[in-house]
C-alpha cells in the first residue's frame, strides 16, 4: 500500500509552461503600453487617426512624388514635367558638396574627409565600452584628434598643405566642429564649475555662481553676439581672434554653465555615506571626488548630460547669427539660387537638415539608453 501511494509523487519538477499569447511577443507589448487602460486606448486611437491623415501625404511628397534626379529648377517644377511634384531631392543632391563643405577648396576637401574619419574613428573607440586600451583612446580624442583636426583643416605650409582661412569653411562641417567643440570641453568645465559652487571657499563659490548664473540667465544668442563683437575689445592692440574662434569660446562657455547644473544634480543625490566612507579611507578631496563621488554622480545625470548634448548640437545653427555659414545657412543661400528657383525647394532643403539633425539626435538618445541600462544592470549584480 505504501508502494502504491509512493508511486504517485513526482520526482523531478514538471517543465515550465510557456506564457500565453497575450502576454508575451508583440501581442502582450500592445496589450501592456497600448490598451492598458481606456484612456491608453483612447490615445492610441488618436495617434492612428492622425497618423492615417499625416502618413500617406508625407510619404507621396518625401518619395513617391520626389524628384531624384535633375540639373536645375525645371526638373522640380509640375507645369515642366506635367505631373505633381513632391521633394526635389535633385537639388540637395546637386547642392550636396556645398552643404558638407561650404566653400571649402575643392582641391582640398580631402582633407575635411579625413577629419571626419579621425573624429569617427575616436568617437567609435571612446563610446565602444568593450574596446581595448581605452586610456590610449581618450588621449587620442582629447590630445592627439585636436592637434591633427587643427593641421588638417587650416593648413601647414611647412608639411604641404596650403591654408584655408575659415572664412571658407562652412555646412556640415562648421556643425559638426562647433557641435564636437562644445561638448567635448562643456563636460569637464561644468565638472569644474559644479565643484567649485559646492566649494567652501567663499570666492570660488561666489565666482562659480556669478558665472553660472549670469550665463544661463542670457539666450546663447546674446553670449555669441558678445563673444564676436565685445570679446575683441577686451584683448591688446593689435591682437584678434579668429572668426571661428569666437563662437566656438561663447558656445562651450555657455554649454559649461547648464552642464555645471547637472552635474551639481548628480553630486547632490549621492549619498552622504559615499563622502564619509571615502574620507574613512584616508582619501583627500581630489582623489574622493575622482575615485568614488563623481563615478556615482555622473552615472546619475546620464539623461541630463545627453539631454544637453543634444540642445547644445541643435543650438549650433544660430552660430549663422554671427556670419558662419552652417549647415542650414548653406541650405539657405542655396535655396534663392535662381537656377533651382522651384516651389518645393526650400522644403526638401529644411527636411534634409531636419533628418541630418534626427539622426544625429537619435544616435546620441539611444547611445545613452544603453549606457543606462547597462550601468543599471551592474547596479542590479
């Protein structure tokens, strides 16, 4: 009987049965962030609807109705071809070298190619966090990619290469070097200003929040308008700043000051063990900070950082206040040229920066969201 009744129990644990289909795949994901609730359902209804009404124009105008290929405005004009006529891509394309160079000599564009090449190649061994020898890669970016960038695009007459004075450059490139510039040196500045309004010296503490305050208190355009025109009047007889130069100063000054913000945001929710351990230790201010406070307060204010990164990239287009032509100032000198006087030009021009800015964005959004989650499950472990 005993034997019997033993038969009956399970000595190894049944396999574990797969969720239902409504909770797992794309059906669970609708029924989790879509239809979770009434107004969730309702949401998402909207957003069909407008995306019903939005879509399919966007799409005729941007692809199927486009214009790819053309040499001038009548290419893009519906009264010439005789059907209608969505983005005339023929002109970005013609126009393309000016919106990546500005005027930059032809003869000596590859050399702007090859800075774009030096700066991916640093930025791609900087972000990749499983890549070798990253200390080597940092003074690259930091020490080695300045100094060459500079040789490269004004020029070296004792290595061969002619000078390009600045007034030539322009488009994507001014972009993307104002951009580089001040996120490059508005992270370790702000680090900088952060401590020092956290500093129990009275002057320092007082310096760093006379500049914060007076920096973010002004639009960018005020601090580069002053940085071109009133920077000049302050230095020697006789000596100038260049005209690049000024606004790359006014942007990473004022980049400095809201990244000052957000890095005191991270200090401040560090615990206040994390300080007193450190200084158990035996540790100093310096090493405290570098060693344990700072990792812990930076992780923190991941999305702030980006999130400034990312105005500051978007902000580099009102540097055409100041006479740089950057990518959409190109665009906009292009776009009177009678020789591509069409009605959907300028549109197709504003899209064309619109996705380059997109992407930019994008990237550098969802680069963070995997820093994040990353650094989140090691926090898990």
């Amino acid at each position: 009987m005993a034997a019997q009744s033993l038969s009956f129990i399970r000595s190894a644990p049944l396999e574990a049965e797969p969720p239902p289909s409504t909770a797992r795949g794309a059906v669970g994901w609708a029924r989790h962030n879509l239809f979770s609730s009434p107004l969730n359902i309702a949401l998402t209804a909207i957003v069909l609807l407008l995306l019903y009404v939005a879509l399919p124009p966007f799409l005729r105008f941007m692809i199927i109705d486009a214009v790819w290929t053309g040499a001038d405005r009548n290419s893009c004009r519906e009264d010439v071809i005789g059907r209608p006529v969505g983005a005339c891509w023929a002109f970005v394309w013609d126009r393309l070298s000016y919106f990546i160079y500005g005027s930059y000599p032809p003869s000596e564009r590859w050399r702007v190619d090859a800075f774009f090449a030096l700066l991916a190649f640093g930025a791609a061994w900087m972000l990749w966090l499983k890549a070798p020898r990253r200390d080597i890669g940092a003074v690259y970016f930091f020490v080695v990619f300045p100094v060459l960038s500079f040789i490269l695009l004004t020029g070296w007459e004792g290595i061969g290469l002619p000078a390009v004075p600045t007034a030539f450059w322009g488009g994507i490139l001014v972009t993307i070097l104002v951009s580089v510039v001040g996120i490059v040196l508005s992270l370790p500045f702000g680090i900088v200003l952060a401590l020092g309004r956290r500093s129990k010296l009275p002057f320092v503490r007082f310096a760093c929040v006379t500049f914060i305050e007076v920096v973010r208190g002004v639009p960018l355009i005020t601090v580069l308008i002053m940085a071109n025109t009133m920077l000049p009047l302050f230095l020697p007889t006789g000596m100038s700043v260049d005209r690049l130069l000024r606004p790359l100063i006014g942007v990473s000054l004022f980049a400095s000051a809201y990244m000052a913000e957000v890095v005191r945001g991270g200090l401040q929710a560090v615990p206040k063990g994390q300080y007193e351990g450190a200084m158990s230790l035996g540790l100093g201010y310096w090493r405290m900070m570098f060693f344990i406070v700072l990792p812990q307060a930076l992780r923190i204010v991941i999305p702030g950082i980006v999130n400034t990164f990312i105005g500051l990239f978007k902000d580099t287009t009102l540097v055409s206040i100041v006479g740089l032509l950057d990518l959409v100032r190109t665009i906009e000198a292009s776009r009177v040229d009678p020789l591509w006087a069409a009605p959907t030009v300028s549109m197709t021009g504003y899209a064309f920066a619109g996705l380059f800015y997109f992407v930019f964005c994008y990237g550098m959004s969802r680069y963070s969201l995997m820093v994040e989650r990353r650094l989140a499950a090691g926090q898990r472990r």
